[in-house]
C-alpha cells in the first residue's frame, strides 16, 4: 500500500520517459515553418479570391450603372438642337411629341404619327424659337391679352341657337372645357399657353405671307389624278389606259387617292404657280432650263412629287385670276414653311444654329413616346380657327 507520501501527481510527473515522449509529440520546427507557410499561403489565396470577388462584383455594378446612365440618365439630358444659346434636349423633344399627341387625340380622337421622323417634330420646336427670337423685327406680338382671347376663342362655348345666354353658365363650362383638356394631356397652363402664343406668331407670319401674294397671281386649270407610293396601281397603268382613250374623270374616280384639292372625279380647277412648287415645271414650264410647260389638253407623264404621284390633265391657260380661298391658303402655307426653311438654312450657314439628332436618338425619341403617350378618354371637336396648313 502506497503511502499517502509517497504517491506521485501525474500532471507532475518528471520521469525520463514521460519527458521523453512529450518531446517526440512537439513538432519540430521544420514542420513550424511548414504549417506557417502553409497558413500564409491559404490566406493569401482567401485575400485574393476576396480582392477578385469585390472586383468582379465592382465591375457589374459599373456595367450597370453605365447602362442605367446611358439608358435613363444621360439621353434626356443631350442637347437636341440649340439657337442662339437657347438648347432644347432630348427630354424637351420627347415631351413636345407627348404634348402635341394628347391634345391632337383630345380633339381630333388621332395620334401623332410617329412614322414621320421625330427630326420633323425637332425642326418645329426649333422653328418655334426662331420665330419667337424673330417676332420683334417683324412686328409681330403675342401678348398675355392675345393669349387669353386666343384661349376663350377654343374653349368657349357657343350658347344654344334661339336660347338667351347665360353667362355664368357659359363662363363656367369654358373653365371645365379648358380645364379638362389639361387634365387628359397632364399639360401645365403655361405649357399650354406658350404653345398658343407659337399659334398666334405663325398666324401673323401667314398674314405677311398672305400680304406677298399677286391680287390676280398666273393660274392654269387643271384635273390630275393622284396616287400614293405603294399603292396597288402602278402609274404607268393608269397612264396607258388614259393614252388609251378612257375617260379621264372616270380613271380618276377608279384610282385616285384625292387629298383636300381634287373632286372625286379629279377636277382640281384653277392652279397659281407657287401653290404645289413641285408640279410647278410641269403646269408653268421652267425657263432657266430651258422646259415647256404641259400643252392645253395634253396630259402629263407620273410626276413624283412629295406627297404622291400625279398625272395631270392641263384644261386651259395660263391666266391671271384671282385666286380662290383654298389655293391662298396653299399658297400661305408654302411661304410659311419656305420662310421656315430659309431660315433653318441660314442659321446653320451662319452658326447661330445647330442640330444633334441621329438614327440612334430617333429610336430612343419613339420608344419614349410610347411608352408616356397620353391616355385621352374622350375627344372634343377641333375649335381651333387661322389658317389650316391643307393637304392635297
């Protein structure tokens, strides 16, 4: 039996042996450096797979941002076309097109057509503000006094035939009428108003165009059967069957596609040089290079004009005549818009003036459009008044 002296505590236990194997179970210091090596290079990899992961999660949050920027950001805020220091974006086009949408679908019950190029719609917003920066020089004013009689014009509404007005009532309706159209568009009064007082200037610059036009301009009389492009009849068809003999008149109540100036039957009447400049040389003749005008009685060959394709049938002059009210108005019309385009012309020539619009711009224009095209519940009869632009 062991005394209690003489029993020995393990934990302390010195012997050789025991000493022994607790030397062999330590690692050698090889094998220290090799374990250090080994951690150190396990977290070398783990910085770098993290440095790797935080670089690849940064580029896909650049690339998405970038897009985001490109997509949503930055095209609205490019600068479409400027005058004179006054820009006008991407964003103002977009919202133009919008305008001009819902208050032609307000009226009208149509939509802007976006087949015409947005580059169209561009160059009005930019004839607009030359036309504004112009109105001084020419004399032309659209004031608060005009705006508001222009507005009370359209939206106020005529009493019942053989009923006393009531003014209060009348006045009220006016108000809702005006109102209600801003409601349906989401257009702001001023946004409204400045594009009546647009109105009103392009109205006094028809009337100084209207103040250019001979009392009694050269006219001939026509008939003239128009056609459009890509239409089921090709124009050589419908030519060979008039050198055939059939009835001119009949042809054209058969295949004509009549705009605003010819009857069914295709009578047009009398025609003022000026009016359709791009039928000019074949009604007038053109003298500087040495052309003839279409014979009396003869009719022409397909003449491929802007809007169509004609075949015209000369009846008789030329003559100077007074003009007719729907030939004026033409005639207004190709001076308002030949004004436009002189000076669109100098303005580029003279740099006071520039446009920054391409295919990649009129895409983006388009998918905006209609993706916030207004939606008008209902429609309003067009109670706009001036000189239509007309339409053959």
């Amino acid at each position: 039996m062991a005394l209690p002296w003489q029993r020995r505590d393990p934990r302390i236990d010195g012997t050789p042996a025991r000493r022994r194997n607790r030397r062999r179970d330590r690692p050698s210091t090889e094998e220290i450096r090799q374990r250090s090596a080994r951690l150190q290079e396990e977290r070398r990899r783990q910085r770098l797979a993290i440095t790797i992961g935080t670089m690849l999660i940064l580029v896909v949050f650049a690339i998405v941002a970038v897009g985001l920027y490109r997509e949503f950001y930055e095209p609205p805020r490019v600068t479409a076309g400027e005058i004179r220091g006054v820009k006008f974006t991407m964003g103002d086009l977009v919202e133009r097109i919008r305008v001009l949408q819902g208050i032609n679908r307000y009226e009208q019950g149509g939509f802007v057509d976006l087949s015409v190029v947005p580059f169209q719609y561009l160059q009005d917003l930019l004839n607009a503000e030359i036309l504004r920066q112009a109105a001084p020089g020419l004399g032309f004013t659209a004031t608060k006094e005009q705006v508001d009689e222009e507005i009370r014009r359209r939206f106020y509404p005529d009493p019942p035939a053989g009923q006393e007005a009531d003014t209060e009532q009348l006045d009220r309706e006016f108000e809702n009428n005006y109102s209600n159209l801003l409601t349906q568009v989401r257009l702001s009064d001023e946004a409204y108003r400045k594009l009546v007082e647009e109105d009103l200037l392009e109205s006094q610059l028809g009337q100084m165009i209207l103040g250019t036009i001979p009392a009694k301009p050269e006219q001939v009389e026509v008939d003239w059967i128009r056609l459009d492009y890509g239409g089921a009849v090709e124009p050589d068809e419908v030519k060979a069957r008039l050198d055939g003999g059939d009835d001119f008149g009949a042809v054209a109540r058969e295949v004509g596609v009549p705009q605003g100036f010819a009857d069914e039957q295709g009578h047009v009447g009398w025609v003022p040089q000026g009016a359709f400049p791009n039928l000019d040389e074949v009604l007038f003749g053109d003298p500087e290079n040495a052309v003839e005008p279409l014979p009396v009685g003869a009719i022409s060959e397909p003449k491929f004009a802007q809007d169509g394709i004609y075949i015209i049938n000369k009846l008789s002059g030329p003559e100077e005549r007074e003009a007719e009210f729907p030939m004026l108005r033409q005639l207004v019309t190709v001076g308002v818009a030949a004004w436009k385009n002189d000076q669109l012309t100098r303005g580029s020539s003279e740099g006071w003036l520039t446009i920054n619009f391409d295919s990649e711009r009129y895409a983006w224009v388009a998918d905006q459009v209609r993706l916030t095209a207004p939606r008008v519940d209902r429609t309003q009869p067009d109670n706009q008044g001036g000189l239509p632009s007309g339409g053959r």
